[in-house]
C-alpha cells in the first residue's frame, strides 16, 4: 500500500521546510535546531511517538533509514527534498490515481482530436490525522487546523496519437510545452494567466559525490530522474469582474522520469516574507508595469464580512492555493497518455462550492488551449 503523502498536500510549504534555494539561503530562519530535525533525532532513539489522530506509534527501521539529512539550520537537504517530492509524484501517478479516482464524464476540447477523462476524489478531515506529516522522508509540522482541512482533487486524462499534425502532436512537443519552462508556456497557453512572475530559479548541487548513484557535478540528474528542475514563480488569475485576481505561488518541480516519460509537480508554497517576491510581498503595487499586474490580488490575510448588519468577522487565511501532479507518457502503442490531477482554493469571497464547480471544464479547456498554442509554435518555428 502506498505510503500517504505529506508533500503533495495544499498546504503551503514554509520558506523554513524548504531547503536553501538560491536567493533563498539569505532569509532569516532560526538556527536553533528545527522541529523538523528534532524530528529525525528523536526518530533515531526509537523512541514511541503520537501520530497526529493521538494513537501512539512505535517508529519503525524502514521509516528512520529512510530519513532525509538536513543542512545546518534544520532545513532539508536540497537533493533529498527534491527526490522526495518526484518520488511521491511517481507513487501517485502509478499507485493512488489508478485505483482510487472515479470517473465521472468524458468530453472534447477543441482543437484536440482526444477525448478527455475526467475523475475526481475527496479528501474529507479524517483522512489527513492518517499522514505522517513528522515521520516521512522530509518531515513537516502538523497543520494546527486537522479537523477542518478538506481537499477536493479532480482529475483528467487523454490519448494524443504520437504525430506532428493538427489536433495533436509529438512527445517531443509535450515535452517541450510541458516539461521545459513549464510555467511560462502555460502563462503562453492559458487566456486566463496574465503574468508568470519567476521568484528564483533553484541549483540542484550535489551534496556528496555518487549520492542517489550520480556522479560528482552531475547536479541535476538522479539514477529516476533526469534533467530535474526546481523553482518558484507567482502565478496570476484574471477572473470574471466583479472577482479580484488570484495569485498563486508555487514550488515547481520537472523531471523526466525515463527515455519518454516526464512528471511536473505544483506545490504551493508561502513566500510573502521573501523579498525577491513580487505580488505575494506587496511590491506590484508600486512596480507593475500595467494595472492589471499593480492590483491587489487575493493572497495572504482576507477580511469577510457577511452583511453590514452583523458583526464584521475577520479571518486569517492562507492565500490562494493550488497543488497538481501532471505527467506524460509515450506507451507501447505510440500514443502519448496525458494525466493531470490538481486541487485548489481560491478563497476570496468565492465559496469552494462554485470554486469546485468550475474545475471539471477548467482541465478539460486547457488540453484545447494546450493543441491550439502548439500549432502555433509550430508555424513560429517554421516561418
């Protein structure tokens, strides 16, 4: 049975869980030792632990061996964290997508010639005190809000004859819309998404020579996972008046996982203390070059208030946040299997119920979007 995942989650990475990338490395985080850290030592006397649902655990030797090393302020190490992340992305692809996700329509998406699957899965608030959110390879800190988390994952996936012609196109062409500058192509292919902001782009360096079966100065390749890539970049919604924009800032992880296969991971992540941010800091307002991108979005701390006629009611919450695992396949039949699973909040004032509503034919759009921006690159590249 596949191990939950406490990394594929929708709650927001702190900057303190991630491991020092880059511009990163200079942001003040306490360098007395990290739960995180104490974590793994405690794992290591073996003593009895209580998980999250209250029940005690006795750690077992595959969990302890299995822990990742971390750096001198408690954060995990670069090449372990990332391996982790792939690794749990691959487990869902090959274990969790295909026995637990219900079908539920099956519709097309002009101009792809592919029908598209739709499936979905809830995660109700019993379900997350079952993750190992301090006993996994990359340990975090159990949410405070358990009994109120909730996720609800829709999914699609599609067969695109392997070809270079219209409605449909090469792995080659996947691979290179989906897996190689992954978030400014989908900014380049989705109406919606008006600007792809990139915070940092992460150097995969290698702590030790041969970890992972690599070779010393082979920084971003594992013996799974090839041409890996980590980086972080503010995604920007524009919807329908009278809703604000959505800004949604994301880890994203990229590697190809064989000859013809590739795995991209989205995972949001908090970085409104960070400088190098543009909108979740603030610093859009002054700086956009356009009134669009100097506009406050929905991120960090959102005020409600039910009617002028009651109490004001402020809430602290995340801002908007979204998690997807989207892989590419070229199988034996030379068709490339297109799979992507995602799960989101907007917050806002729009109620998850509407939110829900819209993702099924928000999915299925973006294979249309995807075919009709390849077309398009193909006559670039030709002219």
């Amino acid at each position: 049975m596949a191990r939950l995942s406490n990394l594929l989650r929708l709650e927001p990475f702190k900057l303190e869980e991630l491991p020092a990338l880059g511009e990163l490395e200079p942001i003040a985080v306490p360098r007395s030792k990290s739960k995180q850290k104490q974590a793994v030592e405690d794992h290591h006397v073996g003593e009895d632990r209580t998980v999250a649902s209250g029940a005690p655990s006795k750690v077992s030797e595959t969990i302890r061996s299995e822990v990742s090393t971390f750096d001198a302020d408690g954060r995990p190490a670069m090449r372990p964290f990332t391996k982790a992340i792939l690794d749990q992305a691959v487990t869902f692809m090959d274990e969790i997508f295909p026995s637990s996700y219900t079908p539920f329509a099956e519709r097309l998406s002009p101009p792809s010639r592919a029908k598209v699957q739709l499936l979905k899965r809830d995660r109700n608030p019993p379900w997350f005190t079952k993750i190992p959110w301090g006993l996994s390879k990359v340990p975090r800190d159990t949410p405070h809000h358990l009994n109120s988390m909730g996720e609800g994952w829709f999914a699609r996936k599609s067969h695109h004859a392997n070809r270079q012609e219209k409605g449909t196109a090469r792995f080659s062409e996947f691979d290179y819309g989906l897996r190689v500058e992954h978030c400014e192509h989908e900014g380049q292919y989705t109406p919606q998404i008006f600007d792809t902001y990139k915070v940092l782009e992460c150097e995969l360096q290698q702590e030790s020579p041969d970890e992972d079966g690599s070779t010393a100065g082979d920084y971003a390749n594992f013996v799974d996972y090839k041409d890996v890539s980590m980086s972080i970049y503010e995604m920007c919604h524009k919807l329908p008046s009278p809703l604000s924009t959505r800004v949604f800032p994301v880890l994203v992880v990229t590697a190809r996982t064989g000859k013809n296969a590739f795995i991209v991971v989205q995972r949001p992540v908090d970085i409104e203390s960070h400088p190098e941010a543009f909108y979740s800091n603030g610093r859009n307002l002054q700086e956009g070059d356009s009134y669009l991108k100097r506009k406050k979005p929905v991120l960090g701390s959102v005020k409600h208030g039910s009617s002028p006629l009651m109490m004001f009611v402020v809430l602290i919450v995340p801002g908007s946040v979204y998690t997807s695992i989207e892989r590419c396949v070229l199988t034996e039949n030379d068709e490339i299997e297109w799979t992507m699973a995602t799960t989101s909040d907007a917050k806002g004032w729009l109620p998850k119920p509407a939110q829900k509503m819209g993702v099924p034919g928000a999915i299925v759009k973006d294979v249309g979007f995807f075919m009709k921006w390849i077309e398009e690159e193909r006559v670039k590249r030709s002219s």
